[in-house]
C-alpha cells in the first residue's frame, strides 16, 4: 500500500513538473538581420569610349587637392612665368579614381568649386565646412580650364585607356603650349549626381550619369557616353 502511494505522489510530481514548464515563457528567437544589400556595393564605373563598353571596380581610392582660383600670368621675367590668383579664396577639388586590376583602364573623376577662406576648416589641410556645397544632386557643368586659369566650378574627367590618355579639359598649367580646347567645349555634355543616400555606416553612396568628349595628346576629341559612376562619401565629416 505505501509503495502504491508513492507511486501516485511521484507521478503528481511530474504532472506538477509539467504543467510549471508550459507555464512559463518562452524566450523568441531573435531575428536575423539580413545586411542591406545597398550596405554591399562597391565603387564602380561604366561607359562606352567611341562605341566601346568599359567597366571597372577593382581598386578605388579619393584625394582632396587645392589650387588658386583665377589664375593669370602677371609678368614674364626671361622666360619665367610669374603666376597669381585670388588670395582670398581657394579652388578645393575631391577627386575619385578607380582602376581595373589588370591596371588597363582607369578613370579619375574630380568635383571642384571655389570656396572663400571663411567657408574652409583652419587646420591642417583645410577642406571646406559643408560638404554637402560640393556634393549636390542635380546637374554639374564641366570645369574646363582647371590646373590651368581654375574659373569654372564642375567637373573634371580623365581616363586611360590601353595605354593612352584622355581628359575633359585643355593643357594643364601655363609653361606648356596654349591649348586648342575652349572653355565652353564640353557644352552639349552632361553630368549629374542622380542619387545620394545615407546608409548605416553613415557614409553616402551615390550615384551619377555623364556624357563628354575627352581629348587626347593631339587634343582630338572623342566621344564618351552612358557612362555611370557609384562611389561613397563622408559627407558628414572627412578624412583628410
């Protein structure tokens, strides 16, 4: 009889066990966060150089770089150039430069504009205060004459490809031979920053279209069109 009992008290026991287990909480299983696949993309470039589609995105790197604005020759001193421009102000350029691996085509794509020295940071390698002035959606014009007179903010383009050189502007600087290309020579182009967004790492990607002539050593122009171009930026704060 007393063996009986216990029986019926352990089983009790268990039921009890049971019914307390049921009871409580079940914990849920975190979900998975799947990254953005937008977070993933990578700095790359396409177009089509006189009929031929190109793209790339191997290695990528950015450069900040300063040049006096409105450049002109003051004086000639036995064949010395003597050169000066504004002093108030600064030409700041951020350029974008994008290799294949087989280092056969390269592309390098620099955002300039003329900044007063009151909108530039005073440390260092000064970089202007907003960088959102710089980088703004919409349509771009070409800056022609940069590394040479630098009055046009834009755009400045230059390419390699199978070995030769291509740019969108004339000579550069003021000791080599006076270039055959105008400043208005890229009117009929277009460039424009299509897309920015901020993405969780707090870096921007964007995105931009473009069509141009580049010209070669002869300054013989050839053609580029559908040509794309995605990179990323610290708007926010850069690194210099």
């Amino acid at each position: 009889m007393k063996s009986r009992k216990l029986l019926w008290f352990a089983a009790g026991l268990a039921l009890f066990a049971a019914c307390s287990k049921e009871d409580q909480p079940i914990d849920p299983v975190p979900p998975i966060e799947k990254p953005d696949p937008v977070e993933l993309l990578k700095d790359s470039c396409s177009y089509t150089l006189n009929g031929k589609q190109i793209s790339f995105n191997s290695v990528d790197y950015g450069s900040a770089f300063f040049v006096e604005p409105n450049s002109k020759i003051d004086s000639v001193t036995k064949y010395a150039k003597y050169i000066s421009g504004d002093k108030d102000s600064v030409m700041y350029g951020q350029k974008f430069q994008l290799w294949d691996l087989q280092r056969q085509h390269y592309i390098s794509i620099s955002f300039v504009k003329k900044y007063h020295n009151n909108e530039m940071r005073a440390y260092a390698l000064m970089g202007p205060k907003n960088l959102h002035t710089l980088f703004y959606s919409g349509a771009y014009p070409y800056a022609v004459d940069l590394f040479k007179e630098n009055t046009q903010n834009g755009i400045a383009i230059a390419i390699r490809h199978e070995g030769a050189g291509f740019k969108s502007s004339g000579q550069d600087g003021f000791w080599i031979e006076p270039t055959t290309i105008t400043k208005d020579a890229q009117k009929k182009s277009e460039f424009a920053l299509i897309s920015q967004k901020k993405l969780k790492s707090g870096l921007y990607l964007m995105e931009a279209k473009f069509k141009l002539l580049v010209f070669d050593q002869h300054e013989q122009p050839h053609q580029i069109e559908n040509g794309y171009f995605r990179f990323r930026m610290d708007l926010d704060r850069i690194n210099y």
